[in-house]
C-alpha cells in the first residue's frame, strides 16, 4: 500500500471517528472498532473523506440513540431502570396503604398494646412525610442509572440499604401486627429495591456504567 493511499485512509478513519463521536460513550466503548471496521471495508477505492450522506445517516443514528437510550443499554439495566419506575409506583401504593388502614392501625395499637406500639404510629407518619421525597428518589435514580451514571449505583445501593434499616425498624416495633397491609406494601418495594440493584451490579451492566471495563 502506498503511502499516499495509507494517508487516505488513516485521514478517513479520523473522520469517522469524529462522526462516531455523536454516539453515545457506552456504545463506543463495545462497539466503535467494529463500526469503524465495517465503515473502512465499505469506503470506495481511494476514499479520503467521509461522504455528505453517509455522516449525515451516522449522525443522525447517534443523536437518536442520545435521545432514546434504551436501545443501547444492557437488558440488566433496562430491568433495572423499570422497576425503578415500579418502585415508584409502588411507593405511591404504600403510601396510599397507610392513609387507608391509618384508622385501623391506631385503634388496634390503642386496644392492645399502646406503649409498645406508638413505635409503628411513628413509622406510619415517617412514611406519609418521607413518600413524596422517596416517589422523587425513584425516579431520579431511574434517570440517572438509565443515563449510565455510575454514582447512581450508589445512591441506589445507599438508598436501598436504608430502605432496609427502615423495614427493620418497623419490625421491631411490632408493624407486622398492627399494620400488616403496610408491612406487604413495604415488602414490595424493598423486594423491587433488592432486584434493582442487583441488576445494576451485574457484570454486564458494570460494562455499561464504566465503558472503560468494556476495553479490556
């Protein structure tokens, strides 16, 4: 190969590297060599420059995949990113629950056992103050961990964790007694919280939080 036509052709790779830039960093971590491969084998004889309509569809592909993620996100972390918009959803059902059965419960606490059980109404009202910031963190994360950012993994680990605390909390204050159908609701979401997370610790949702994994 002459070196007129090795210039060519190292002058096209750097134009389409330039182009594949636009793609997001987690697809050009597992993909951008087999792209640029399969770019440079397709280029007419000589080509030095990338062509007006093949950049345009390139570009174009990449500011889709910016805009609608999804596509490019391991299956683990498009789980994930759903039942965090579950746990959303189930958190608005929890809390529901306790305004609900909040009548019942405090009448079965002062019935039976009021010392002992002003715990779970401290927990209940912990949890109608707590609801709307914990909906929020839902979906923030959900966001977040869908835009591969790896702080967001832990966030939701921190999250989950105290998640857990509270469940633990309100065990030992009896909740399971005086207010079973909030202590169901609690379960759902820390059961979602639990297999959120441990999608988005799954090796191949590593490679897409931190591309760099993806290279070596």
């Amino acid at each position: 190969m002459s070196e007129q036509v090795q210039a060519g052709t190292a002058r096209l790779e750097r134009g389409y590297r330039r182009v594949l830039a636009c793609y997001p960093r987690s697809f050009r971590a597992e993909n951008a060599d087999e792209v640029l491969a399969v770019l440079l084998a397709a280029a007419a004889a000589g080509q030095a420059r990338v062509g007006w309509a093949e950049g345009w569809d390139l570009v174009r592909g990449g500011v889709r995949m910016r805009l609608w993620p999804a596509a490019s996100r391991p299956r683990a972390v498009r789980a994930a990113v759903t039942l965090m918009l579950a746990g959303a959803a189930a958190e608005l059902a929890a809390l529901i629950t306790v305004v609900v059965t909040s009548g019942a419960v405090r009448a079965a606490v002062a019935a039976q056992h009021p010392a002992t059980g002003n715990g779970v109404l401290v927990h209940q009202v912990a949890v109608l103050a707590g609801a709307p910031l914990a909906i929020g963190m839902w979906l923030w994360l959900a966001w977040a961990n869908g835009q591969g950012e790896d702080w967001a993994r832990m966030i939701s680990a921190a999250c989950f964790c105290l998640l857990t605390l509270s469940g633990l909390g309100a065990l030992s204050q009896h909740a399971a007694t005086y207010a079973p159908a909030s202590m169901i609701a609690a379960a759902t979401v820390w059961a979602i919280g639990l297999s959120s997370v441990v999608l988005i610790f799954t090796p191949a949702a590593g490679r897409y939080y931190r591309p760099q994994l993806a290279q070596q």
